[in-house]
C-alpha cells in the first residue's frame, strides 16, 4: 500500500521554499545593510574626529602671533607663566578676533573655558611643557613661535579622542540618523523585492513538484516545459528524461506480459490439443505421439527456466563462481558436444583462435558455456542451411575479443539494437519453425554484463549476424 507523506504530520510546521528563501535574502540583506551602517558610522566618526584635530592644529596659527607678539615685548616667557590668567586671555583674543567667528567658539561658561583652555599648552624652545598638562600617551599638536626667525617656543593642542563640542555631537548624531533611516528604506525595498524574486525561483520548482506528484499518482508521462539555462533547467531536463524512460518501462513491462502470455500459451495450446486428441480417441497414444508431447513439454520447460534466470539476474540472485581460466576448451569441448546437431542441420563451425597462449579470464564456467549455448542455438535456429558458424578469438590489450558470427540470412540494421531485448524478435509472425522464444540473447548480456564484459551486435560478412564480446584478461598470472 502505497503511503503519501503529508509535510503537515510531520510535528513541524510547513515552510515553503518561497518563504525560506525570502527570509534568507531579507535576513541577509539586513545583516549586510547593518554592518555596512556599522563601518560607516565607525568610519565616518574617525574621519570627522580627525576633521576636527586638523582643523584645531589649523587654528594654532591664530595663537602664534599673539604670543609672538607678548614674547617680543616680555623677552620671555615667565611672566606669562606666573599669570595664568594672561594666557587665557590671549587664547580667548586669538580664537575669538573682533568681528569674526571662528569654530570651536570660546565656551562662555567657566566649567567648559576650563577645560578647553586644558587641551592647549607652552612648550619652550627645548618643547619642555610651560603651562597646561600632557596627558599620558598624549602626543599634542604643535606649531613652532619664531621672534626674529629663532625659536622661542611652541603652542600646542591635545588631540580630541572623542567629540566634545555640542554643535560637533550634533551634527555627527544628525548624519548618524540620516545614515540609519538609508539603511532602513534599503532592507524595506529589499523585502518587498525579494517576494517577486522569490516567486520566479520558487515558480519552476513548483511546477516540478507538480509534475512528480502527477508522475506518481497517475503513472502518467509528463513533459515539463521550464525554459532556464540554470540548475533548474537541468533538473526538468533530467525529470523529463526519466518521465521518457518510465513511460518506456511501462509500456515494455506491457509488451513484456503480452509476449510472455503468448509464448507459454503456444506450447500449452499445442500440450492441450494433441492430449485431447488422445483422449478421444483421435490419435493413438503411441511413441511418436509421447516424443511430441515430450517436445512440447522440453520447449515450455527452456521457456519457464530462461524466464526463471533473467528473473534471478533482475534481482541480483544468480551466483557466479569466477576463476581464473582460459576460453579455448570451454569453445572446444561445445563444438564437439554438438557438432552432431550441426550436421544435422548442414552447419559447420570452425574455432579460429589467434592467441599465441591461452588467455586467462576471470569467469564462471559454467556460465560462460550457458553464454555459448546461447548463442549456438541462435544460429542454429536463424541460419539457413547450408550455412557456417565462426567462432575467433582475438587478444586486444588488456582484453579478449570473442567474435560469433553466421551466414544468412542477414539482419537489418534497424533490428541490431534490439536483438538483446527480452521476447525480441526479428521476425514479427512469430511462427518461425526453428525459432526460439527470444530469451537467448537477453540471457546472453545478462552473463556478459555479469563477467564485467562489452557485446554488441553488426552486420556479418557471411551474411549473417556478428556478435562481438570483450572480455577483460586476468590480472592473475
């Protein structure tokens, strides 16, 4: 009984694959957007302090001529050191000139003036600090005070390691939000773009489940019509092969019941009719009328035992015993065996052997004569009489070429790819007088394919049919 999986028994809750893959994109895009807004804001922040401490090292060049000019009336800088109160006054005169803006302005409440007039310092003509603190790890910001092109001092700037202006913290927080509401409208957009890119990956997939589950229920062939150069494409490519070779199978397991029916019901209708003409009394049972029965009898029996080992061989049941040993007495003991029926049919066969030395192979004797039994009563129930038979054995490489081949009748070209086929037959009557049961030949590449080995099937040059097997040579030696 055949059990369909419901994906909602199975304890979980269904997620499609639409829905899968949307969120994978959402969530990956969003995770993308916000490390981006991440290392732009960390960038954004560093650059923009960096602004800041160049554009304070820019504005020292307000302050050095205001100390140029105390030192040259001073002569040094000691009195400017005794009243601190004097180089307050003069960094407030310098940043803030008369009439003019400048950024930063000078913080008018006295917390704020404190600890801006902190980050500037005097250095002396040796840069040994004169007023104001170097913090630890600090490297400040200096430009030279020349009084007559010598060096008298330098005046510094401790470099900012965070922001600390107002209208800088504003302006870094605006462009922060700025730079977040971006990043929000690009996972939004990406969202709502991923549901229709979704949709035409998800689309064809779709179909194909729609086609298997047709496929499936119905046994019915289903063509997919997906028109991608992608994996998917692929995909339908291969669903729609095997859709081919089902249909196929199934129409072969068809041909394959009929052709069965009909070979065991010839010999059967044959069984019935001559015991009922025994029964009344229309034949005498005589020895003749025992031998044709026994006929009868032989040729279902070769029909249930070929159809009994290709059965075998279907499920992997069949048992092979390989050694390593050589074809040529195998060949000859058969030709011997049966030269009697040959000649009883004006047959000959002739054993061309072209090996210098015997040739090991890894085979199941056994097997191997059931393979050349085959293949004699093939020709011995095809060729016409007079006819000949040519059995060559040939050393190709690594490998050993065996070569049947009889006189006519020829078969068509057409045909040759089916000769292996089970209950083929070239003849379509079916009602050959010699003919087999067309299980010979399937037998036949049921043991080659066993033995690892090649057959194909071509014209003749002696008008018949040429069959040609590679086997591979022992590695044993």
């Amino acid at each position: 009984m055949k059990q369909q999986i419901n994906p909602s028994n199975s304890g979980s809750m269904f997620l499609s694959i639409r829905w899968k893959l949307y969120f994978l994109v959402v969530i990956t895009t969003s995770s993308v957007a916000l490390a981006m807004l991440g290392l732009i804001q960390w960038s954004f922040d560093q650059g923009f302090l960096k602004y800041i401490n160049q554009q304070d090292k820019n504005q020292l060049a307000q302050i050095v001529p205001e100390l140029t000019s105390y030192y040259h009336q001073s002569n040094s800088w000691q009195p400017l050191v005794n009243h601190p109160q004097h180089w307050a006054d003069i960094l407030a005169r310098a940043l803030n000139p008369a009439g003019q803006e400048s950024r930063p302005p000078i913080p008018i409440h006295r917390p704020r003036f404190r600890a801006f007039l902190r980050r500037y310092v005097l250095l002396d003509e040796q840069q040994q600090l004169l007023i104001g603190h170097i913090p630890k790890q600090a490297s400040p910001l200096i430009q030279p005070i020349e009084v007559n092109n010598q060096v008298v001092g330098f005046v510094g700037v401790i470099p900012r390691k965070e922001l600390s202006d107002f209208n800088d913290i504003a302006f870094a927080e605006s462009q922060r939000q700025l730079l977040l509401v971006i990043t929000v409208i690009v996972i939004a957009l990406s969202a709502l773009l991923t549901i229709p890119l979704a949709g035409s990956i998800v689309s064809p997939v779709q179909k194909l489940r729609k086609a298997v589950s047709t496929l499936a229920n119905q046994k019915q062939a289903t063509t997919l019509v997906i028109k991608q150069n992608d994996e998917i494409g692929l995909l339908a490519a291969d669903f729609n092969q095997l859709s081919h070779i089902l249909e196929q199978q199934e129409n072969l397991r068809r041909q394959w019941l009929a052709d069965i029916a009909h070979e065991l019901r010839t010999p059967i209708s044959v069984l019935q009719a001559e015991l009922e003409a025994i029964e009344d009394g229309i034949r005498p049972l005589t020895l003749n009328s025992i031998q044709s029965l026994q006929d009868d009898l032989g040729r279902l029996t070769r029909l249930v035992n070929d159809l009994h080992h290709l059965a075998q061989e279907d499920i992997g049941a069949t048992d092979y015993h390989m050694s390593a040993q050589p074809l040529q007495p195998i060949l000859e003991k058969l030709a011997n065996r049966y030269m009697p029926l040959l000649e009883k049919h004006q047959l000959s066969i002739t054993v061309i052997d072209q090996c210098v030395k015997p040739v090991d192979l890894e085979i199941d004797a056994d097997r191997i004569q059931q393979l050349f039994i085959n293949l004699l009563f093939n020709s011995l129930h095809y060729t016409d009489s007079p006819g000949q038979i040519n059995v060559t054995l040939k050393p190709l490489n690594d490998k050993l070429r065996v070569i049947w081949e009889d006189s006519a009748p020829q078969v068509p070209e057409e045909s040759l790819p089916y000769l292996f086929d089970r209950l083929y037959s070239v003849d379509s009557s079916r009602q050959r007088v010699k003919g087999g049961a067309g299980l010979g030949l399937a037998i036949v590449k049921a043991i080659t394919v066993a033995h690892h080995a090649q057959i194909s099937a071509e014209q003749s040059s002696l008008g018949g049919l040429k069959l040609i097997i590679d086997f591979l040579q022992s590695k044993t030696r």
